[in-house]
C-alpha cells in the first residue's frame, strides 16, 4: 500500500511511439485472459482491469511477467525432469505476450483508442452445485507457536456423497499455513472436538479407518477430478481438516475456515484417490544418501548452504495394472526452491518409458503452491502399476540470500540460519509430492 504512490510517482511519459503496443488493443486482453482471475475488482489482488490502474503499475507489471513471478506458476522444466504432457489452467505467458507488456511499459504504457469492453474473468473457484460446511466456533491462535487443529465439519449426507471438487477457505490467511482434509467414517472427531469444533492435534489426528481427500496451501486453489470420476465421502461421515496455523507474533487472531464441496448428481464411473508420498527421514522409509549428509541418509539441510537436495521414493503396493495418474502437486515449507517427480516403472508396457518424469516445479514459492492436472484424457494420463516406484528430489536454499529463509527465520524469532530438520513446524521442513490416481 505504502508502494503505491511510487509507482505513480513513476508511471513512464505517454508514448511518442505509433506503433508501440497499447493497453485497449494488445495488452488487456493478455490481462483479462492471464491475470484477471485475481487481478480484478473485488479479487484476491489489486484490480488490473482498470485501465488507469493499470497504467499506473505498467512498470512493476513489466518486471514481474518479465521475470516470470507472474501470473504464479511453479511447474517450468528441469535439466533433468522434462514434462511430455500439458496442464489444464496453464497460466504462463508466451515470449511474445511478455514482450509485448514489457514494449508497452517502456513506451510509456500509452491507452490507445478504446476497445469493446472485455468480459471479467470469474475469479478462480468453485461453481455449480455446491455445499458449504462450517465448524461451528473458531479457532483462536497464540502469538509465538505452530499450532496444529483438527477442525470437524459435519456434510450432513446419509447416504454417500459423491463429488468432483473440494476447497478449503480459511477466513484468515495471516495465520492459515495448510490444511489436510479427511473423511472420518467412524465419526471419531466428535468425541474429541471442543464448543468450537476443534481439538488439538499436533501429536496425531486420533482418527480411524480415515480417508484422505484434499490438501489446501495458500494459492493453491481447489481440488477438482476430472470428468466423469469423483471422490466419495461415505454416509454420515465427519470431515476433519488438520490445520496448520503458524505463528504470526499477535495472539487472539481467529480463524473459521469453510470447506466446500461440490456435489455430484450421480455415481461417477471411476473414483479419484488423493494420496501424499514422501517425507522420507531414513534410509528404511525411502530416503537416499544426500549431498550433505554426515553418515548414514539422514534428512537434514544445513545451516548457510544453497543448492542443497534430498531425494527418496516410494514402491507401490499391490498387483493392479495401468492406472491413470490425474494430478501431481509438490509441497515444501519456505526454504525449498525446486521439486521434481519421477515414476520409475517396474515392468513397461511398450512404448513406456522405464523413467518418466510427472512433474517439475523448478520455480517452487510457497504462497503459490498448487495441483497440477493433466490436460488429457484417462487413457492418455501417465500410468502407474502394482511395483512402480515415484522419486522426489526436492532443493531447498538454506541462506540469507534466499527471501523464503528470512521468512522463515522472522517467523520463528530467530535471526541466522540454523540446520534444518523433517518437521511440521514453521522452521522444519518437507518434501511431499500428491498424487491422484484413479481407479
């Protein structure tokens, strides 16, 4: 906000230039169609529509798509992970469609004669038959801790509700860090949760026979499945969201987040199973020898060292064959800079790669996270087998050189880079890759 009257301070001269590009003809429509989901009024970000507004920010809009911080996209090649398929929602901008905001900027951000009005983007989110679940308190948090919350939700459905999307909305991301939801059939949360319908659940969720549905990171969005499958949620079941609320340095901040659903009208034909590998902490759980470790796999990045890898997998179970894999997603805390994913399958098929690489996050950034979904059909989605194993290698840049780190030093009271560890907390860190598989 303080930033604002710089940038108008510094909004470029009108352009000499007839032919430079112009906001009315070449550059809104790259907004509207790439930008707008936020960039709009009443959006999650400053209103980038407007014409004026955007004039006023041309500057800081030219550095950010130049540099590719926006629009947010994590899922950019790697040397050695390159992606053979596209993604559904795929927000980065084309060489020509930066060159073309960045031309604009430097000529003076000229209007240019007005055009026909362009429809605004709904915001991104959930639409069609939609159900809204709720706690019945709120969660009220402590000044200096990591808080973990088990938030119980009733859908209220007697018979199994089937459905093909799922957002978690908290009501104060100042304090909201992530949420995992689960189906808990048994009702086991009931007992446990407070007036407020939640319990403390930092040692474990106390659950049984639960199901895991959905994860939610900031930016990351809904969960949806693709067409034609769904995820179930068995009949008078509980849902519970383990929230993870970290420290934000003022006590009493409160929280009551809404868990949407959107409800299918029949049985899908396939079912959607959300599953999150990784985490490795030993050489028995998955973890490979790494760069900087001292002895035996150990799951630790050093204090003032960049560039830093841990890699692991994980060997499916089970004799089934070809399933499709339908979305990908990787999560690190605030110090992890790069992930990639790998099936490594047992037993091809013809025409399989024996590797193949699922997902490469090469510009992770932890306020932006997401799932990544196939733009393909079923039977063209890469396939998975009883037998196959996924790799992850996640890097994480442990100095002050990277701004994740600061953050996560400010947020633990702490002001020099310290080892780090696995860990749920805000200076711990992680190394998780979600899979969908559909059976």
């Amino acid at each position: 906000m303080t930033l604002l009257p710089l940038l108008f301070a510094c909004t470029p001269a009108p352009a000499e230039n007839p032919d430079a590009p112009t906001w009315h003809a070449d550059v809104a429509p790259i907004v509207q169609d790439a930008c707008s989901g936020c960039h709009q009024a009443g959006g999650a970000a400053f209103d980038l529509l407007d014409a004026d507004a955007a004039v006023a920010m041309s500057n800081a809009m030219s550095s950010a798509v130049a540099e590719r911080r926006m629009p947010p996209w994590g899922a950019f090649d790697t040397e050695a992970c390159v992606s053979s398929r596209e993604w559904v929602g795929d927000r980065r901008l084309t060489e020509d469609e930066i060159a073309t905001i960045v031309d604009w900027a430097e000529a003076g951000a000229p209007l240019g004669e007005e055009v026909a009005e362009l429809p605004a983007t709904t915001a991104p989110g959930l639409t069609g038959d939609l159900l809204d679940v709720q706690p019945v308190g709120t969660f009220v948090s402590s000044a200096r801790a990591d808080e973990f919350a088990c938030v119980v939700v009733d859908p209220g459905n007697t018979t199994d509700l089937w459905v093909d999307g799922i957002e978690v909305l908290p009501s104060n991301d100042a304090i909201a860090h992530h949420a995992l939801v689960y189906t808990d059939p048994e009702r086991s949360a009931e007992a446990l949760a407070n007036d407020a319908g939640w319990y403390e659940c930092s040692g474990g969720m106390g659950l049984t026979d639960s199901v895991f549905l959905s994860t939610w990171v900031p930016g990351s969005g809904p969960t949806v499945a693709p067409e034609g499958t769904g995820l179930r949620i068995p009949a008078n079941s509980l849902i519970v969201l383990q929230m993870h609320y970290h420290p934000s340095g003022t006590a009493g901040l409160e929280d009551r987040t809404t868990l949407r659903l959107r409800q299918m009208a029949g049985t899908p034909s396939a079912e959607l199973h959300n599953t999150l590998l990784g985490n490795a902490y030993d050489e028995a759980s998955g973890l490979l020898p790494g760069p900087n470790d001292d002895g035996a796999p150990e799951f630790r990045i050093p204090a003032n060292v960049a560039g830093h890898t841990e890699e692991m997998f994980t060997t499916i179970e089970g004799t089934f064959p070809n399933l499709p894999i339908a979305n990908v997603g990787a999560h690190m805390h605030l110090v992890g800079t790069q992930m990639e994913l790998w099936i490594e399958r047992s037993d091809p098929d013809a025409g399989e790669p024996d590797t193949e690489c699922l997902l490469p996050v090469s510009r992770y950034d932890y306020d932006w996270q997401q799932l990544y979904r196939y733009d393909t059909e079923l039977a063209d989605m890469p396939a998975i087998s009883g037998g196959d194993s996924i790799r992850m290698r996640c890097t994480y840049d442990n100095t002050l050189d990277n701004p994740g780190t600061r953050r996560a030093l400010e947020d633990a009271g702490e002001d020099a880079p310290v080892d780090i560890h696995l860990g749920e907390g805000t200076l711990d860190e992680m190394c998780i890759a979600m899979v969908g598989v559909v059976y």
